[in-house]
C-alpha cells in the first residue's frame, strides 16, 4: 500500500508549488520561482530520505552537486550512464552590468527550463554560478547519438529569447558530456567531473559549443595547466614573442602594413599554438597584460623602421572581445602610443566578426573611441561568424579581412569566384577596404587583383617573422631602396 503521509505531503507540495507558480507570474520575483520547486524538495520527503532538503538549490530548487551524485550512484544498472555540464558564456560581463536580483532571475528561468528540457528520470542540478548539470541514469537506449541529441535540445530550450530588464537577451551555453561508455568512470562524481573537462573545452571552442569526454581530454586539460602555470613567468621572462606578417597592395604592390602576431615557444612544452595559450591567457586572467605585451611590441617595432627610415604605414594588432570590455583600454593604447611617439592612425585594431554580431553594448562603445582617438579597425576573418551589414554598420569598421575559406581556389573555382566577388562588390557598396589573407599562390593572388581586391595577406607574400626578419625584408623592397635613395640626395 502506498505510504499515505508521504502522498499528503506530496499534494500539498503540488498545490504549494502551483500557488508559488501562479505569484511568480504576476510578482516575477525569482525567489518564488524558486519556491515552485523547493516546495516540493521540502515536503516530499518520504520515510527512505530519497530527496533530502539540504541538497537542493535555494535559488532554482535543483539538486547541488553532493545530491546529484546521491541519486546518481543510487541508480541500479549495467547500462551506459552519462552526465552533462553546461555553463553560461559571458556571465562575467553580464554580473558587470546587471543587478544581483536580474542575475538570480535570470538563473532561476534557466533552472526551469532545465527541468522542461531533458528525459523524465534524468536528474538535474545546479552547481556555482551559471554552471548546471544534468545526470543521465543506466539505460539500454543512451548511446551517443542519444547523449548528443538531448545535449542540443537541452541547448536549444534553455536559449530561448527572454527579457533582461528592457533588454531582449538570448542565453548562450557552452556544453560537456560523458558517458561511462567513453572511458569515464562510471560513478557520478568521476563522471560529472569528466563532463566539466569537456565543458571548458566546449567554452575554450566558443559560444555555444558541445563537446564530448574522450580519454586524450585530460592530457589536454594537463597541458593547458602546465601552460596556466607557466604564462605569468613566460611573460615576465620575455618569453612570449611577436612576429609579423607583411600586407600589399595589390595595385602598387607597396606595403601598406604589418600584422603583429604573438608567439610562445615554452620551456616544457615546446612552441605553443596561439589558441591554446590565449585560452590559458584566459583561464589565468592575463589577457589584458598579454594584450599590453603584444601592443607594447608592436609599436616599438614600428618605432625601430621608422628610426632607419623604412616606410611601414601601420601595425596591426588582435583584440579580444574581453579586452574590448575594459574600461581602461582606450586610455592604455593611447600612451602606449605616446610612449613610442606614434600617430593613432598608425595602429589598425583587428577584431573578430563575431565581436560585432553579438549585442556587446561595452564592445562597441570600446571600439568607437579607439576610432575616434584616430585608431583604424579591421573586422578580421570576415565570412566566418554571423556578422549581418546592419552589426558591421553599427561598428567604426574601416577594413574587412576576408578569410582564407574564401580565397583558396578563387582561380578555379566558379562558385569561389562568385562569393568573392560578391563580398568585395558589399564592401565597396559600404566604403570598406579590402584585404584577402591566406594568399599562398599566384593564381590566386592574380585572380584577387583582376576581381579589384585592395590588399592581400599570406605566405605567398611572406611568412611571420621576427621584427629584425621584417626589417631585412623591408630593406630588399624597391620602395625602400627608393627611400634610401631619397635621403641620400635630401
């Protein structure tokens, strides 16, 4: 017979629930939302402890991290089990401009939604900040087709547009899953904490990202500690480099500039690919003063030719989105500039396309007084992200940096011809210029000046290299021997 106390207290749990439901919807207090699943949590408490109050979530009402893996082990089975962990991007920069009780509402929908989206039996929870968690019980049936589509769905629910104060706003998660099928232990704490690796490796991937546990991924986690570890001291050490990679125009086939491209060949490891060590940029909280670096040893480059009298227009450096965030960036780059006696219009700031496509109120206020301060902007790796005419006009972008995606084969190619055609054809509508990077043969870069492409970028023209490199390279150009020349007879 069923345990009649424990019936009682799960109505009344029900109809708390609703009522809390009901007051939520006309109070949009998250503490009541709250309540609409805490109640539950507090009053069906049967006589086995199966949901203990402790072990809930305050804010959502979904389990902490301790009661997760409770249930979890507590499930029966030799079946595959799983679990996913989701995070929030850009909580940071929503804790920075939003209030305490938007934050909480905001997790609050988030947790609801959570419930909504997955399996009847799965088990979810919430952990720190905007980290959830989802626990996938032994099945017969979760492969990782199954994971993987209840991942997406799981991301598609909880991305749904909603209102942050008078904004609209559309939450993006970044999202790890294991299954004890791929080399995760199967209990829960070992199978979460593999989760949590796929998810920053999902997050380091970008936005919105899913990622699933492989058995290399804690080699990869350790090496990114190693790197963590050791940027701070690489960075003190001098160790972190830059290089430069030259830009010509194509109709004068003069150099019109230099971008600056950072460089770290570690003691331990052995040169590092600059994705790895800017996402451990990230995770150590060094970006802005490895963008200083960066900075700092551009200019100083530029300083140096123009000191010998080579003719180098600008340099060319990458921002972060992150560094586009800082309220002190546009003041730093002015002294930078100061301190090595360079006019603003000599430094072109590059960005990604996806900078402008997201509504990043502080990027773009940041990218506007870099222009007005006399700074160029480039929108780099054009043609990959989801920029729309109507974010690139909303932006101070002065040049477009059209992918390699969209130069390889343009000789050959009728449907490449025809995308680069179209793509130069919307910036001269725009009044942008134009630059064609990864430019490796001469097909290529003959079919990129006859279809009137302003500038190009690649190793055809010359690879990275050091600033001395760049300064030989420099000196064996006819421009500069025609400057030589001049000064002589000056």
């Amino acid at each position: 017979m069923a345990d009649r106390p424990l019936l009682i207290r799960t109505r009344i749990a029900l109809v708390a629930a609703l009522m809390a439901i009901a007051a939520w919807l006309v109070l949009q207090q998250p503490a009541l939302l709250a309540a609409a699943f805490l109640l539950p949590a507090m009053l069906a408490i049967g006589s086995d402890g199966r949901l203990r109050a402790q072990e809930a979530d305050a804010l959502t009402g979904l389990l902490r991290h301790d009661g997760l893996c409770r249930v979890l082990d507590a499930e029966d089975g030799a079946h595959t089990r799983g679990a996913l962990v989701l995070e929030m991007d850009g909580w940071q920069a929503l804790e920075e401009r939003l209030e305490r009780a938007e934050l909480d509402r905001l997790l609050a929908v988030l947790g609801q939604r959570l419930r909504l989206a997955v399996r009847g039996g799965d088990h979810c929870a919430r952990f720190e900040g905007p980290t959830f968690a989802v626990g996938l019980p032994p099945s017969p049936d979760l492969g990782a087709a199954a994971a993987e589509r209840l991942a997406r769905r799981v991301q598609e629910v909880l991305a749904q547009p909603l209102r942050l104060g008078d904004d609209a706003f559309r939450p993006s998660l970044s999202l790890g899953l294991a299954l004890s099928c791929d080399g995760a232990r199967a209990d829960a704490a070992a199978l979460l904490q593999a989760a949590r690796l796929a998810q920053i490796e999902a997050a380091r991937a970008g936005p919105g990202e899913v990622r699933r546990y492989g058995p290399n991924m804690q080699e990869r986690v350790a090496r990114r500690e190693v790197m963590v570890r050791d940027l701070s001291r690489a960075l003190a050490a001098g160790e972190i480099g830059v290089q430069f990679q030259p830009q010509i125009e194509l109709a004068s086939d003069a150099v019109t500039g230099f971008e600056a491209l950072a460089r770290w060949t570690s003691a331990e490891l052995g040169p590092v690919p600059p994705p790895e060590f800017l996402a451990a940029a990230r995770q150590a909280g060094l970006v802005e003063r490895l963008g200083q670096t960066i900075l700092d040893e551009a200019l100083r480059a530029l300083a140096g030719w123009d000191a010998v009298g080579l003719p180098v227009p600008a340099v060319a450096v990458n921002l972060s989105a992150e560094e586009l965030r800082d309220p002190g960036l546009v003041d730093r780059v002015a002294f930078t500039l100061a301190r090595h006696d360079l006019a603003p219009g000599r430094l072109t700031i590059e960005v990604l396309e996806t900078v402008v496509s997201e509504p990043d109120g502080a990027a773009a206020e940041t990218l506007h007084a870099l222009a007005r301060l006399g700074c160029r902007i480039d929108l780099d790796d054009f043609g990959t992200g989801h920029a729309s005419i109507t974010s690139i006009r909303r932006f101070p972008v002065d040049r477009i940096k059209i992918d390699r995606s969209f130069v390889a084969s343009v000789d050959t190619e009728i449907e490449q011809r025809g995308m680069m055609e179209a793509i130069l054809t919307m910036a001269d509508r725009l009044g942008l210029d134009t630059l064609a990077e990864g430019v490796e043969t001469p097909e290529e870069l003959a079919a990129l000046r006859e279809l009137g492409c302003r500038q190009a970028q690649g190793f055809l023209i010359a690879r990275p290299m050091p600033a001395e490199a760049a300064r030989a390279w420099l000196e064996s150009r006819p421009e500069a021997r025609r400057e030589v020349r001049r000064r002589r007879t000056g």
